[in-house]
C-alpha cells in the first residue's frame, strides 16, 4: 500500500498528465530534493523557488491567474504565517469580481506535530486557515483521502488549501490508490528518488486511476450509538484507536468522523449523528483558543442543545507559545492516544 506521501506525489503526477497542472513548485520543490518530504520527487512540473512564502503564493495566484492551474508549496506551515495577507487576498478575488475571474490554485504544506520539529516546525494551521474566506481547506488522514482531496482540489476553480499531517506522512493506507501496483516495494522502486545521486534518476510512473473525494465530504470511519467523535489529520487513527479500546472494554460503539473537509465542511453528517448519539467529542491538535473545534462546538450547541444528555467536550492543543523538541515537551502539549481514550470514556460513561 502507498504510503501518504507518496499519494500526494501521485495525484500530483496523474494531476500533471490528466488535469493540466502547469507548475508544481517551492522551496526544494524540484530537482534534485524533489521536496522536504519527497512529495514532489520526479515531477515533470516542479521547480524551486527562492526562500520566499511570500514569493510563492504570489506567484501562484499569478500563474492561475494567466491561465495556469500550479500546485504551491509552503514547506512547513509554521511559515505560511508570513502569507496571511496574501491568503486573504487570494481567498476574495472569486468574491471581488462577481464570481467571473477564477483562481484554482493548490497551495500544499506540511501541519501539525509528531516529528520532533519543535517550535518552528510543529503549528497546527486550520484553525488560522479556516478564518479566511473563500479559501477551500482539507486534511486528510490515510493515503486514499491524500490522493481523492488533492486531485479535487486540482480541479476545483477556489484556491485550495491542503494541509498535510507530518505525523502520517510515511504511515501506509489500508486501501488501495486505483492503479497502485500490488506491490509495495515495487512502488517504492518506481516513484521513489535514490538516496544520493539522483541526476540520472527518472521515476517509472504507475497508471493511475482517477479517484476524487468532494471537497465538504466526511467520512464514517466507525459506525455507533453511544457517542460522536469528529477529528480530522494525525488525531483521527488514535479516535479510532481509542473507540476500538473503549468498545471492547465497555460495549459502548461510537460514530467517528474522519471530517476531511475543514471547509466547507459536512455539518449533515455531524448533524444526523449528534442527534443519534446525544453525546461529543471533538478532538484536534490546534491550539485550544480559538480553535476550529470551537466553531463547531458553539454550532452544535446552538442547532442541537436539546438533543445533548451530556455536556460536549472538545480536547485540543495547549494554549502555548510553541512545542518544545524534547518529546516529553511534544506528547504533552497536543492530544495523545491515552487523553483521547480517558476523555472519550468520561463523554461515554457520565450519567445524563
């Protein structure tokens, strides 16, 4: 199975060929790297950029602007804080001009925490992202959601943010890419770069299939009665994990919702299973002020209060300054798997 990096760089290929990306490009975007995290290895499209966010996502509202349909990458999303004035820009054009100038542009970045990368290379983005208007915002959690999102995302005439959780990256799926050999290892010989000198290298590219996930489109990753759990990105395979545990321990199933879409997002589903359930939980790892899950905690509240029998709860990142490298420091500012299971037992077990 294709890992989730490796989807990306086969969307962004079968993007290349099918869809008419014409630039796939940022800081150690192109040869011979082909990415910080060898997303965009062997790409016919991709080209370095200079050290400069700024830079990049001007240049891709420029070039979609033209004609063009490009990727950008930023490559870690602690430095998209530099663009904020830009993504706000690109995210009101459609708006500004009555709907009759489109702007597809990808912008792509690495999010969240689980590598060590401390301070500078560890922020959760969606909640800044999901504050700008007129800006599409997905994250996946596995490699099929990777592949499906980025070729929607291609195709759509918003500009489109994709975040992608570090912590996965290297994780492989349990289904399928369509047209992904049957072979892991022969996979990883076609499309993955050589350690060392690449300069003769040249990928040998599957045929892949196209396979698109809607962009507003979550999915039910576990089906229950009990409780809703809504996630997204590097904390929806530990809900999973922690609603496995839970079943087993205690009988009780829950909904868990991969939401995928950070905007728009599927609020029909969190909707229909709310009222099922009558109990949430929300998890993420952004920063617990001002969080996207807030949004969606004010929201539940306001449509669904008497559908509840507990209080809903959301468990998110702690309020701090930054992630500290030591992994002690790491596992204890954002939601770990025995958080998530202990919380998710208390939103279970309390008496309504």
């Amino acid at each position: 199975m294709a890992t989730l990096v490796q989807a990306v760089r086969l969307a962004l290929h079968y993007g290349e060929e099918h869809l008419g990306v014409t630039d796939v490009f940022g800081e150690d975007v192109g040869p011979p790297l082909g990415g910080v995290f060898t997303a965009t290895q062997g790409l016919k499209t991709a080209w370095n950029s200079p050290l400069d966010e700024r830079g990049i996502i001007g240049a891709a509202m420029g070039i979609a602007y033209a004609g063009g349909r490009p990727v950008a990458e930023i490559q870690f999303c602690d430095y998209g804080f530099n663009t904020i004035d830009l993504l706000k820009v690109a995210g009101n054009q459609r708006w500004a001009g009555a709907g009759n100038y489109e702007l597809p542009m990808v912008v792509m970045t690495p999010s969240g925490s689980g590598i060590r990368g401390s301070l500078y290379h560890s922020h959760s983005f969606e909640s800044w992202a999901s504050r700008l208007a007129g800006w599409k915002i997905v994250m996946p959690s596995n490699p099929l959601d990777a592949y499906g999102l980025m070729l929607s995302a291609i195709v759509d005439p918003n500009p489109v943010l994709v975040l992608l959780p570090k912590a996965l990256l290297r994780v492989r799926g349990e289904k399928k890419l369509p047209g992904e050999p049957d072979d892991e290892n022969d996979l990883k010989a076609r499309i993955d770069a050589p350690v060392g000198d690449r300069g003769h290298w040249q990928p040998r590219w599957p045929d892949v299939q196209p396979y698109y996930v809607p962009l507003g489109s979550a999915s039910l990753v576990r089906e229950g009665d009990d409780a809703t759990v809504v996630s997204y990105g590097r904390t929806l395979p530990l809900c999973a994990q922690a609603a496995d545990k839970l079943a087993d321990e205690t009988g009780k199933q829950c909904d868990i919702l991969d939401l995928r879409s950070i905007f728009p997002y599927d609020w029909k589903a969190i909707s229909e299973s709310v009222r099922k359930t009558g109990r949430v939980l929300i998890v993420n790892e952004d920063t617990e002020v001002t969080n996207f899950g807030e949004h969606l905690l004010r929201r539940i509240i306001d449509e669904h209060f008497y559908d509840l029998l507990v209080r809903p709860r959301l468990l998110a990142g702690k309020h701090v300054p930054g992630i500290g490298l030591n992994q002690v420091y790491e596992q204890n500012t954002v939601p770990q798997l025995t958080g998530i299971r202990e919380t998710l037992r208390s939103v279970l077990m309390e008496e309504a």
